[in-house]
C-alpha cells in the first residue's frame, strides 16, 4: 500500500491529525520523564539492608529515674527479655540502619604531622556484642566482638588504644582501599586519633543516614550503654507474631523499672518505610498520573477513531464501490494512526529531551536517556494499532452500496 | 434563553453518553491531579504569619567564624550565651529565646501513666508575640523567665487529653516526676510550617506544653532539637553547655515601633563589638540578621522539589485532558453538524449556535470539576497515608483540600471545557447550512 493517499487524507483533516499528535507529543514527553524520575527514585531506595527486616524490633526507650543507671538497667532488660519466650537476641545500640538519626565522625588511615593520609566519614554504633546477632551481621572477614571485649564508657570517656572494632567492607574499601583488614590500625575520632584495631569486616552495614553520600560507611564499637535517658534496644524474634513479641517485651519492660516510657517499639521495616514515606508518596503519585495519562489517551483515541469511521462511511463505501478490499480499509486506517504516531515520535523524542533539560535546570534530577521517550513512542504505537483496529474493521464491513445509495 | 440551551446540552449529551463520559472523566482527572497538587503545594508554600504584617523578627547573630554558616555566612540559630544577653539588655522591644525538649508527661490523676512529648521551653512572650489566644488563665510573670518557675501553659487538645472535661487550671502535670501547675490554657497552635522552628521537620505539630525558659538551667533541660557547632567545643556539663559557643536556640523579636527597632540594632552592634574585645566573635565583620517569618521560611528552604515537580506534571497532564477534549468535542459536534444545519436554516444565527454548544461543553465541564474534587479528596487521603508513615505518632498534620479548592476546581474544569470547546463550536457555528439541507 501506498504512503502518499494516508498522508493525503491526514492533511484533508489537520484539526484531528494536529490534535492528536499534540497529545501523543505531550503524552510521550511526560511519560518519558516521569518513568525516568520513578527509576531514579526506585535505585534510591531500593536499599538491601541487610537485616531480617520482619525479624528485628527496634525499641526506644526514655527514662525519667533521678538516680537512672543506664547499665543497670539496659543489663537486666537484656538478660530478662533474652528469657522471653520467642525472643532470640537483645542488643543495646545508639542507632539503627538507616533510622534517620544518629550519629558520625571522621576517621583516618594513618596519624601524620603534615595531615596527610585519608580521612573519611563514617557512621558511629555504639552498640555490645549482640547486635550482630541482632541484625544478622554477615562478616567478611574476621569476627565480631566476644563479651569481655565490650567497655565501659561511662569510666573511659572514650576508646582505649589498642581496642578492637567492626567496620563495613565499604568503609574498608574506602579508607584502606581494601577490604581483608582484620589487624590493621585505624584512627578514631580524628581530632583525639586513638588507634584502633579491626577485628572484623562486615558486608551490608549501613549507618543511619539513607541519603548520606557515605551511607554505608559504618563503625562499630563495642560498649555498654552510656548513662542518657534515651536508651535504644534491638530484639530479634522468632516463632511468635510481631504483635506477641511487642507484647511481652512492653510488659517486661516496665516490669523491670516503671520509671521510663517506651517511646516506641516497632518492626524494622517502619522504620525504613519511614524514611522513605516522600519517596513512596511520590511514586504513588508519578505512578498515578502515567495510568491516568495513558487511560485518557487511549480511551479518547478510540473515541475519536469511532467519530472518525462513521464520518467518513461514504467514502468508505466509495473506496469498496471501486475495488478496494476489506483488509485494505483496515490497513488504511492502520496506516493512518501509525504514521501520525511515527510524526509524534519524531517530534515527541527531542519535546521530550527538553522537557528534561527544563527539569534538570529547575530540580536537581537526572538526565533522561534517549531511551525513554523511544520505548515510551513505540509502547503507544502499538497501543493505537491495536485501538484502532475495531473501529478500522467495523469501517470495513460498509458495504459498497452505502456508498451509492445516497449520492 | 440559557433554559433553553441546557435542555438542548442535556439531549446532546444523553445522545453519546459514552463519548459525554469520557470528556467529563478526563476533565475531572486532570483538574482532580492539578487541584490535589496545588494543595500540597499551598500547604508547603504557605506563610502561616502572612496576617501578621511581617512581625516578629528571627534574629541571627555572628558568634561562628568566617566560612562556617549558611548563605549569609552565620548559623541558623544562636548561642545560650548570646540569647539570655540580648533578652536581659533592658530594651523596649519584646524577644523571645526558645527551644524544644522532650518529657515523660502525666497527669496528677492517681495511677495515670506517662507518655513521652515534646515541650517547648520558652520565654513567656512566646504566646503574645505569636499571637496564641488564650482559653483560660495566662502566660507566667516576666521573673519566671529569669529565675524559672515549675508552670505550664498547655494546649486545648493536651488538656483534653490529661485532664478530660475537668478544668485543668490549677491541675498539676508531671514532667519526667517534677510537678508542674498548669497556669494558662491555649488553643492548639500548628502553624504550617512551624516557622517560629524550622529545624527538623518544619511540617510536624507544635507543642502541647510550654514551660518558662528560666527552668532551663535548673532541670539541666537538653534540645531534642538541633545543635550546631563550628568550633570544637568539649561539653563536660550542662553549665558548659550554657556557656558554649553551640548554637541550640531560637530566637524572635518583635517592635511596636520603628524605634524600637532602631534602638535594637543600634544595641545589637555594640554587643557585637563588645564581644569582639572580649575574644569572641571571631569575623572581623561580624554581623546580626533579622528576618521575617516569609524570609525566614525561604531561607531555610523548607519547600520539598517533589512539590513542585508534580504541580509542572499535572498541569500538563491537565493540558492533555484538554487536548483530548477537544478533539471528542470536534468529532461529537461535527457528527451533529447536519442537525445545526436545520436550526441554522430555521433562523438560528451563528452566535446562537456558538452558545448553545458552549453552554453543553460548560455543563460537561462542571461536571468534570465536581468529580475531579471528590477525586482530589481521594489522592490527598492516600497520599497522607503515605506520608503519616514519616511521621511518628499522632504528629502528623494533614493535607487538607483548601476551602479555596471548592471554588477552584470547578472553576479551572470551566475553564478548561471552554477552552476546550472553543475551537469545535466555532467550527460548528461556520458550518454553511445549504452543506447539510442539501444531503438531507
């Protein structure tokens, strides 16, 4: 079949022809982008974090005691809840993966007069022994902490020489530019500088800052709780509902001292939904408008194609008095909507790329690649190929004397 | 006339109502996602002092050295130290420092048990100069200030939940096991964003109780706000705290007259140079800064991109709706065209014709506004679900549908179908009759 009598009929109507490419021009520029924003924010928060995130409750914990002994107290809710039935490990810590707060500093490869070296930034968890069995720690390399090892900050102020610690691969990586450490000093924290030696190097230990540049640099040393009111727990449970576990552990709770509130206990999982509660917002919201889009573009195609046939019937039914075949009507009006899409596509694809650029000089986003706007074209392509061919094989059912019996 | 043309609309929009649907449906999406959008963006964007004739002003103060600081080179808040100075000069105008804390709250009902809050610990200006109505008794004596005083003003809501239908003046609350007597109860106070502390999240609740800064130093009372340095600094104590260089409060003032401004500033600049002699204030040009709630707000630019990147979207997404629109409409009214051609011949003139099809096309679009509305109201809900989730407790403010929106909505889904059928019925009205008598 011949392309010159399909644009010739889409110049005879270039109100329909100009509107519909309009819209599938806007509809490939905004679909291109907004499928391009929602893969960006996908990678973001598409974290692994490691952790049997069903698994882990996180407890936080506020004290009003005058005479409040932190170690006391977190000791004995350690050993009381440990007994609990369907709680495996307890674990006091000052933050959790990803929680949202917490806190840093910077930490060096090596002490020198003229400041030379590396220093990088990492997360700080003050936690004892039991968080690895808390989170599920994998290590690397090296192990964890053994319970002696854990000290008291209450009578040190800070870390002893010489003290062992747990860092991520990541920051291994980073700081060292290798991650089979074990028995390498570091330095901690870089204004006091006290070597510190690595026993273990763990895999997927983020720090509690999501969007952090550095988020899955990450330190661990092994202390006892310090004397604050707000005291932070992690408690694995298995074989008994997250509801059940909450339960039992509130109850113990105040039972071992009614000085203090549970301020909340939760499933990991809230506290990563948390963080990312603008991001789901705005996927939801992206997500929304490309269905809407899509639906009222192709809802209102097909109801143009509808008018469309039936206006143009008679001459149909002259084409069918002149020899033309059903499957030739079809293709003529498959022909038409592909070749207005093919115009849409060729103008779509930069409309698109400049949207972007818009975007990008406005809000801090990605560039988008030319991919988008070309699969976004071809997807509608074929989305009006397939609208259009009822109406088209209706159209082709006219039979050829309509045609003449009213001319 | 118009009675006429309605009737007419309605026979023409019950002879395809598929087709009537449709356009209705995509004009109620498209304004339904522009009008959700522009309330989250009105919610973020708003200046909830706009009615106070850009009154108090937050003050920063230069104590941070060169380089360290934000655009105008100081800290977003300011130092204990520099604070209780400013507050204890004696001048005319009204100031208040301030900050958030933390308690164990519970009534003085026997067997009550605690819940954790956020208290704000505040001069007691706070509720004049940010005009706080007050239910029931006042704010505590100027000393309390100073010298501290175990009271508490609360809100409405936390005396409804503390103390139900009682009357809670006189009452006691127990703030980490300390009595406090409720001396003063206010209406709930949410502005959004909280502009008087924008630290954290500028979009959650404020507090429900307030307590005299002077108490400050005596319960050894820590922020659970934000705390800056930009000089090491070792706080061994709470008395270190105080006389640190960490910035940790707010601070606001407000002027009765040019004067008192004048007076202000004129104070200000020699404290800064004081300081200076005494060693502190390390930028040689050291400075003070007073902004306005509205400045305020954009300096700590509290407004989230995703706001405004979905209001560009859904105004697009409007303008293909209307696209889509036109071109149902072209092929409804041209459908219709051998119809018109008999009223044209009739007599009908041209601009009655335009009419009566804008009169159906207003109609189509009125509609489509009133759906897009209960459409808007669904979004929202889900999208505060969503965002509750980021909010911990009961500490979430919702979006809500602006009054405004009721007024909007149908009026941009007016729009929106006029300009939409624009095009159609002026095709429709240049139609020469004898075109269609002739067939016929």
């Amino acid at each position: 079949m011949d392309i010159l009598p399909t644009l010739n009929s889409l110049r005879r109507n270039p109100s329909t022809t100009t509107l519909l490419v309009i819209q599938a021009v806007l509809t490939i520029a905004i679909i291109a982008n907004l499928v391009g924003m929602i893969s960006y924010r996908m990678d973001s928060i598409d974290i692994n974090s490691g952790i049997d995130e069903e698994l882990v409750l996180d407890v936080e914990l506020y004290h009003f005691a005058e005479d409040f002994n932190a170690q006391q107290v977190l000791l004995n809710d350690i050993e009381t809840l440990t007994q609990l039935n369907g709680i495996t490990a307890v674990a006091t810590t000052n933050q959790m993966p990803l929680e949202g707060s917490g806190s840093s500093a910077s930490v060096r490869d090596k002490v020198t007069e003229d400041d030379t070296g590396s220093q990088v930034q990492a997360a700080i968890y003050r936690a004892d022994h039991h968080l690895s069995d808390v989170l599920g720690l994998k290590m690397k390399y090296g192990r964890t902490f053994r319970p002696e090892e854990i000290a008291d900050p209450n009578d040190m102020g800070s870390m002893e020489a010489g003290a062992g610690v747990v860092i991520s691969s990541a920051l291994a990586m980073e700081l060292l530019g290798r991650d089979d450490v074990v028995g390498e000093v570091i330095y901690f924290p870089s204004s006091v500088d006290i070597p510190l030696t690595v026993i273990g190097v763990a895999e997927h230990f983020y720090g509690p800052w999501p969007n952090w540049s550095v988020s899955t640099n990450s330190i661990w040393l092994g202390f006892l709780p310090r004397d604050n009111r707000f005291q932070q727990l992690a408690v694995r449970f298995e074989g008994i509902s997250a509801a059940e576990a909450i339960e039992s552990i509130t109850t113990q709770l105040y039972r071992n001292d009614d000085r203090r509130v549970v301020v909340s206990i939760e499933q990991y999982h809230e506290i990563k939904d948390r963080q990312f509660s603008v991001d789901y917002s705005l996927l939801f919201s992206l997500g929304l408008i490309i269905a809407l889009l899509i639906s009222v573009i192709s809802l209102g195609a097909i109801g143009m194609a509808v008018f469309n046939v039936e206006r143009r019937t008679k001459q149909i039914g002259t084409r069918r008095a002149l020899g033309a075949t059903k499957r030739d009507i079809v293709m003529l009006f498959l022909m038409e909507s592909g070749a207005m899409l093919v115009i849409s596509m060729i103008i779509g694809v930069p409309v698109a790329l400049a949207l972007n650029w818009q975007l990008m000089s406005l809000f801090s986003l990605p560039s988008l690649s030319v991919v988008y706007p070309l699969s976004v074209g071809f997807a509608l392509l074929l989305l009006s190929v397939v609208g259009i061919l009822f109406p088209a094989i209706s159209a082709a059912k006219v039979p050829p004397s309509v045609a003449t019996r009213s001319l | 006339m118009i009675g006429h043309y309605i009737d007419l609309a309605w026979r023409s929009i019950k002879r395809t109502p598929f087709i009537s649907l449709l356009m209705v449906l995509a004009i109620s999406a498209g304004v339904g996602m522009t009008v959700t959008m522009f309330s989250i963006y009105q919610h973020i964007t708003a200046n909830p002092a706009e009615k106070m004739d850009n009154q108090p002003f937050t003050l920063q103060l230069q104590s941070n050295s060169v380089g360290s600081g934000w655009g105008n080179g100081m800290l977003r808040q300011i130092t204990y130290q520099d604070a209780i100075a400013v507050r204890n000069s004696g001048l005319d105008a009204t100031t208040v420092a301030m900050f958030k804390s933390r308690f164990a709250i519970k009534s003085d009902a026997p067997a009550a048990s605690p819940i954790f809050g956020s208290v704000r610990v505040t001069d007691g200006t706070f509720f004049d100069v940010f005009e706080v109505p007050f239910i029931a008794g006042s704010t505590w004596a100027a000393d309390a200030d100073r010298d501290g005083d175990y009271v508490a003003v609360i809100t409405q809501s936390r005396a409804q939940l503390f103390f139900g239908s009682d009357d809670p003046l006189g009452r006691m609350l127990f703030l980490d096991n300390k009595p406090y007597r409720v001396i003063g109860i206010i209406e709930d106070y949410n502005p959004q964003p909280k502009f008087y502390d924008l630290n954290n999240n500028p979009f959650s609740l404020g507090a429900g109780i307030y307590i005299p800064m002077g108490l400050a130093p005596l319960e050894e009372i820590s922020s659970s706000g934000n705390t800056n340095g930009w000089t090491p600094s070792r706080i061994e104590d709470y008395q270190a705290l105080l006389t640190s260089e960490l910035h940790w409060l707010q601070f606001w003032v407000s002027f009765d007259s040019q004067q008192e401004r004048v007076e202000f500033e004129r104070w200000l600049s020699a404290y800064i140079g004081d300081q200076q002699t005494a060693g502190r204030f390390p930028n040689p040009e050291a400075s003070f800064a007073l902004q306005t709630p509205a400045q305020w707000i954009k300096y700590m630019d509290v407004h989230s991109e995703e706001s405004d990147i979905l209001l560009i979207i859904s105004i697009l997404f409007l303008l293909v709706c209307i696209m889509n629109t036109i071109g149902l409409l072209l092929g409804k009214f041209l459908k219709a065209a051998p119809a018109v051609g008999t009223r044209r011949a009739l007599g009908a003139s041209q601009g009655q014709i335009f009419l009566q099809h804008i009169v159906e096309v207003s109609l189509i679009g009125l509609a489509g506004g009133l759906i897009g509305l209960v459409f808007a109201t669904g979004v929202l809900h889900v999208l505060n679900g969503y965002l509750a989730v980021g909010f911990a407790g009961d500490e979430f403010p919702l979006t809500q549908l602006h009054w405004t929106m009721w007024l909007y909505s149908p009026a941009i889904a007016l729009l929106s179908s006029v300009i939409a059928g624009l095009i159609p019925a002026w095709r429709i009205c240049r139609m020469p009759p004898s075109l269609y008598l002739k067939i016929q």
